[in-house]
C-alpha cells in the first residue's frame, strides 16, 4: 500500500524520495493517465497554482511534457528560457529565481547545467522546486516515467532485469534510473565502454558488462542512452562509427537474441548511432508510451506536491 502524501516538499532527486513515494506517484499517475485520454483531458486540481518552467538548458520533450502537465492541471504556466533572458547578461540564478517568485510564483520546474542547482536553490527560495535535470546529476521525472512504463509493460519492475546502456558517465537520466529501479526491486547493469562507465558505479551495487550482446541476452529491458556529446571535453571512443558497431542496437542483434525484450529510449534518439531507425520504431520499443506516460507521471508529481501545501 502506498502512503497517501509524498515524504519531501521538492522533488530534486530519486535519491530523496523512498518506494512508498514512487508508489505513490505511480497510483497517483494511473488517474491521470486514464483524464488524458478521455474527451476532456483537464482537471482543475491546480487551479490556484502558478508554476514557472526555468530552463537554463535545451529542451523538447521534457519541457513540453511539464509544460502541458502543468495545463491540463489547470496550473498559470510562465516559462522562461535563459538563452532570451538578462542570464547573458549577468543575473546570478538567485536574482533571477527571486524576480520570477515576485510575481507570486508557487512552484519552479528547473532544468539547469550544474548538478545541485535545485538543491541550492531549494535552501534560498520558499516555491517548491521539481528538478528537470540538473547537469549529470539527477533527472527524476525521466526515471519515473520509465518505471512506471515499464511497470505498465511487464506488469511490475520488481525482479525485473534492466541494462543500461551508452554514456553513463555523463548520464542524468542513468543515475536517477539506477537509483529508482533498484529502489523498486530491480536488478540493474550499466554496458557502454570502460572509459563510460564511472568508477563509483561498482558501488551502486550494479552490474557491469562491456559486451552488448552478453547484456542484451541477460536483461528483460534495455535503455539505450545516447552519447552526451555537448558534455564530453575529450574523446572517450575513437568515433560515433566505432561506438554504432560495438554498442549501436540494430535489428539484426535484436531478433538473434533467444527472447523478446523491451527497448526503451529517453530521446532525442540519434538514429543509427545507439539505436537504428528499425528498432526504434519497432514493436517491441516503448519509446512513445514513455513519452505519454511522462505527462501522466509530471501531472501526479505537481499535483502530490501541491497537496503538500495544506
Ligand atoms: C535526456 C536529458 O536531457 O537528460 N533527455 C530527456 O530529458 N528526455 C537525455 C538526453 O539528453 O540524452
């Protein structure tokens, strides 16, 4: 049974969050997946909420998927893009936050490039705070909704085998994964390249496989991430060709294994870099129901939140 209040007023990361929270989410989440599908997709349950969308990095997916939690809510949405704000021209992120909390701001949605930057801000300002990527530290809602698709998929997460695969080291998305699965019982490995896989990962209690096939035959599910070129200062592989032919999912590799798995991608996907356009698009990849239920998982989020403030 899931509690019926989430343990934490921000949601700046899965490491500050238990099971009975993600539970919580996830019940909460199936409500308002069966709202978004019906003819009237909007609820006024954050009818007196005003939520800003602070982005501080680029965005599509993530930020239309706050944006029209936060609509069909009934939350004020502003939005607000560093690259056409006074950022360049020198506001400090306090300033900035505390200009946009003026204007009676009740929550912030911030996705930033220095990990922590929720957390600083959370001691500094009174909104609530959802982080919606924080450099390569945390990116919660991503591993929400991927749990939960997957739990929607194969009936639970528990027990489940879930590889991990790509750029690790500069991955978000696969820390908070880590973090949320195995908090839900399941079983999980990171594959890519030695020289993407961060030391500390050995004691996250992870598995860890340099062969893609070894990995594939041994999961139920595999993310496959994408190469996190716009944070690599160095080379960490000799070419994207290269890393498509030891780590690339095609077809091919994909139905030469002896089970059907499920394929999940957080996107952008890079086409035939870590996944070709065959098995993106194939029935056996999630990639849209992970788009779907990430409004549905945003909207239990904001809403669990909110009701903390009575
Ligand atoms: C991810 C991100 O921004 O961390 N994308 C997303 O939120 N859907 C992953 C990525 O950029 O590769």
């Amino acid at each position: 049974m899931a509690a019926d209040k989430l343990s934490t007023r921000h949601l700046l990361g899965i490491k500050d969050i238990n099971r009975e929270d993600i539970e919580l989410i996830f019940e909460t989440a199936d409500n308002f997946k069966d709202v978004i599908n019906r003819p009237i997709k909007r609820v006024p349950s954050l009818r007196d909420i005003t939520i800003a969308n602070i982005f501080f990095e680029n965005s599509t997916r993530t930020k239309l998927s706050f944006e029209l939690a936060e609509k069909r809510l009934s939350a004020d949405v502003i939005n607000f893009a560093a690259s056409s704000s006074s950022v360049s021209k020198g506001e400090t992120l306090i300033d900035t936050v505390n200009n946009i909390l003026a204007m009676k701001v009740d929550m912030v949605v911030m996705r930033h490039p220095y990990a922590g930057a929720g957390q600083f801000l959370s001691r500094h300002i009174e909104a609530q705070i959802v982080n919606a990527g924080d450099g390569a530290h945390e990116h919660p809602t991503q591993a929400l909704l991927d749990a939960f698709s997957i739990r929607e998929k194969l009936g639970d997460v528990a027990g489940k085998k879930v590889v991990i695969v790509g750029d690790i080291l500069h991955s978000r998305v696969a820390i908070s994964n880590i973090l949320c699965l195995q908090k839900l019982g399941a079983e999980v490995m990171v594959c890519g390249p030695a020289t993407l896989i961060p030391k500390h990962m050995a004691s996250l209690g992870v598995r860890i496989e340099h062969n893609l096939i070894k990995a594939l035959n041994w999961c139920d599910v595999a993310n496959m991430l994408r190469i996190q070129l716009e944070r690599q200062d160095i080379k960490y592989f000799p070419s994207l060709r290269e890393y498509a032919m030891m780590y690339g999912l095609d077809k091919q590799l994909l139905n030469s294994l002896d089970k059907e798995i499920v394929i999940m991608h957080p996107g952008p996907i890079n086409r035939g870099v870590e996944i070709t356009s065959d098995v993106a698009d194939s029935n056996q990849s999630i990639i849209l129901d992970q788009v779907e239920n990430g409004v549905a998982v945003r909207m239990a989020v904001l809403y669990l939140l909110a009701s903390q403030r009575d």
